[in-house]
C-alpha cells in the first residue's frame, strides 16, 4: 500500500538541445556536420587562418597550450588546445575540392575567467560555403533564413560591420531582443538588439592557405556560441547555471529532450 517511490529521468542538455536544433536547420540548406581534434598545432589554428605571426591570440595569457616535451614533432611546432572550431574549416578545404557546405559543432577553449558570461571551455558553431559564385547576398540570405526558423518569423535581423583575420568583409549579426521585442532592456542593454553571430565572406589569403584558387571560389563563414543563444532563447542571465549541473535547474528543461 506504500505510494512508488517517484524517479528523476534524465534529458538532454539545454545546450545539446539548441546545438541539435542549429544543425538541423542548416541539414535543411544541405549543410553536413564536420568534426576535428580539439587539439590542433599552431599553423591550422592561427597561421592558414590569415592570423599574424604576432597577434595577440597566440600569446599564452589567451591560448592554452599543450606540453609536448619528449614528443616527436617537427622543429619549432607547438600544440595547443583550439580556441575555435575553425581548424576544422582548414582540414576540410585541405581534404578535397569545392564545393563545401559544412557546420562544425564542438568545444573550444580560452584563457578566460570563469565569469557571467565567459568561461574556459565553450561551445561553438561555425559553418562554412565555399563554391564558385557564392556573394554576401547568400551569407545574409541563409544566416537570415537561419534566425527565423530558430527564434520566430518575425524576429528582425540586422549586420555590423566588423572585423575578423578570416575573412573580409567582416560583420556581425544581431536580432531584435526576444525578452523585450525591440523596445529595449536590461538584457539587451536598452539597445533592442542582441548579438548572435560573427560572419563574413572568406578571406583570399585563407583559401590560397588551403590550396584553394580565390580567383575561381568565394565562401562565406560564420560562427556562433551555443551557450550564450541558450541564455537568449531561455532568458538566462548567468552562463555559469548552463555548467554547474544542478538537477533542481536542469529538471526544469525535461519537456525539451523528449
């Protein structure tokens, strides 16, 4: 007659469960999922990246970097843990021909503080076309496309110019704030806009890196945090909620892995 003692069952990760949704959307523009090592030597992460010998990145207060005494590497090469999936955009142009239309989920890792919104090891998403007569007008059309399957069909989207080593022109994608609608908060900073995305098309020097003749292909690129469009879509205010693995937080997403 004692009542069944009630079980807790488990579920995917709020940030599994975006990442999914990522991927699927861009699976339905014919984009296929790439995958690479975490760690990766100097030249795949920064140099065929169009990164300056004396960029800030390579110094050792922003990357990670592996001891690899008594390894046998070629001289003067050094390995580290990526601070971006971006390699992988460099394996795959390195792998054979255009065209490419691939995203590139996994974890990335940076000297950071451990903050609000920062942390060491994080998610990202990147994606990468490349083909012969591919313009920014396809860049906006399909990160567009994206933002609305993702968010709602009129979420209003808009592009900064920016700046990125890997290609040029550079912007970043903002949508209008899902929390306030536009009319501004403190999540959005009274701007009614909220960064998701950096962008733009490939750098020439990039494909010549990767054996690639710019005068016959264009590509564009992008890449996004997972984590911090977790945040957005759940009106989180503290990525850190997203690590500690507090089941009394995570319960809360169980509706979502089913």
């Amino acid at each position: 007659t004692m009542p069944g003692r009630a079980t807790w069952t488990g579920t995917r990760h709020p940030v599994t469960v975006v990442m999914d949704e990522i991927v699927d959307i861009f699976r339905e523009l014919g984009f296929v999922v790439a995958l690479g090592p975490d760690i990766e030597n100097e030249e795949r992460n920064f140099g065929a990246l169009n990164f300056p010998p004396d960029h800030p990145a390579l110094d050792m207060h922003d990357t990670l970097y592996v001891d690899t005494a008594g390894a046998d590497l070629p001289a003067g090469e050094r390995l580290l843990l990526r601070t971006h999936t971006s390699p992988v955009q460099v394996r795959v142009m390195r792998a054979g021909p255009p065209p490419y239309r691939v995203v590139i989920p996994g974890l990335a890792y940076r000297n950071d503080p451990f903050d609000a919104s920062h942390a060491p090891a994080f998610t990202q998403m990147e994606g990468l076309a490349v083909d012969e007569g591919i313009s920014f007008v396809d860049l906006k059309a399909t990160l567009s496309h994206f933002a609305r399957r993702f968010f709602q069909s009129d979420v209003q989207v808009r592009f900064r110019p920016s700046y990125f080593p890997f290609t040029e022109p550079s912007a970043e994608m903002d949508v209008s704030c899902a929390l306030c609608g536009g009319s501004g908060c403190a999540a959005c900073k009274g701007s009614g806009w909220m960064e998701i995305l950096g962008c733009g098309m490939v750098h020439e020097n990039v494909l010549s890196n990767c054996g690639i003749d710019p005068e016959r292909y264009t590509g564009f690129a992008f890449g996004m945090g997972p984590h911090r469009i977790a945040m957005l879509r759940y009106g989180l205010a503290d990525i850190r909620l997203l690590y500690g693995g507090d089941m009394r937080f995570l319960a809360q997403f169980g509706a979502l892995g089913q």
